[in-house]
C-alpha cells in the first residue's frame, strides 16, 4: 500500500508510515456480512442415515444433491460469488428438507408395512398353530 500522505510505498499491514511516520488507519474491511450458511452438516448426516436405513429411495438422490450443492457454498463465498452461493445455500436447505420429510414418509411406510406383515403372518401363523395342535388332538384322540 502507499502512505496517504507522502506516497512511500509501505508493506500492506503497516500500522505508521516509515518515512514520514502518518500514523495509518487499518484498512477498511469490507462490511461484515452475515455468513452464508451452508447446511453441509445436516445435508450430510441425512444423507448417511438415508443409506443407513432406507436406502432404496429418493431420498438418496436428493440427499447427494444437497450434500453437492452444500459443498459448493463455501467456494462460491470464498470466489466472492455471494449471490450465487445464496442461491446454492437456498437450494441445500431444500433438498435437506425434501430428504427429511422423504425419509420420514419412507420410514412411515416401512413401519406400516412391518405392522401389517406382522399382524397378517402373526394370524396366518396363529391359526396354522390352532390347525396343527387341533389334528395333534385329533390325532392322539383317535
Ligand atoms: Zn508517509
């Protein structure tokens, strides 16, 4: 940087002018915006339950996609490209979303299904008991 008052030229974090000894104002950092968040944990930690628990479903793709765009964020803000990793920022908070309420319907489905296979072949299975214990009766009976 240059001394404001007499033109020498100066290392960047120079706090006084070695030449005409100006005492330097630390350079004006740009306004402190707010960080743009990311969601790349959240993303991450969906993504590895979906593979965990329920895995054949489309809560896997949008799982990638949110991890994907997520990972993007961070870059975008360091290129100084804000608005477009707002943009990607908006889209992982989406698809983090669209993957919960995925796994969660899943899941959901998953229980109902277990229940009524259970309750179903719980009866079938009762009833086949009853069956064979009747003819074991029978049998001795007879
Ligand atoms: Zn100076």
């Amino acid at each position: 940087m240059l001394c404001p008052h007499c033109g020498s030229e100066l290392a960047s974090d120079a706090a006084f002018c070695i030449r005409c000894g100006a005492i330097l104002a630390p350079a004006v950092s740009p306004p402190d915006l707010p960080p743009v968040k990311d969601y790349l944990t959240v993303n991450i930690v969906l993504l590895a339950l979906t593979a965990l628990c329920c895995s054949c479903t489309p809560a896997l793709v949008t799982g990638i996609l949110g991890v994907v765009f997520a990972s993007q964020v961070k870059s975008l803000v360091q290129e100084g490209k804000r608005a477009q990793a707002e943009e990607k920022s908006r889209l992982a908070k989406s698809l983090a979303i669209a993957t919960g309420v995925l796994m969660g319907v899943t899941a959901l489905l998953l229980i109902a299904y277990l229940l009524f296979f259970f309750c179903f072949y719980g009866v079938a299975f009762a009833s086949l008991l009853n069956q064979m214990s009747f003819s074991a009766l029978a049998a001795l009976l007879l």
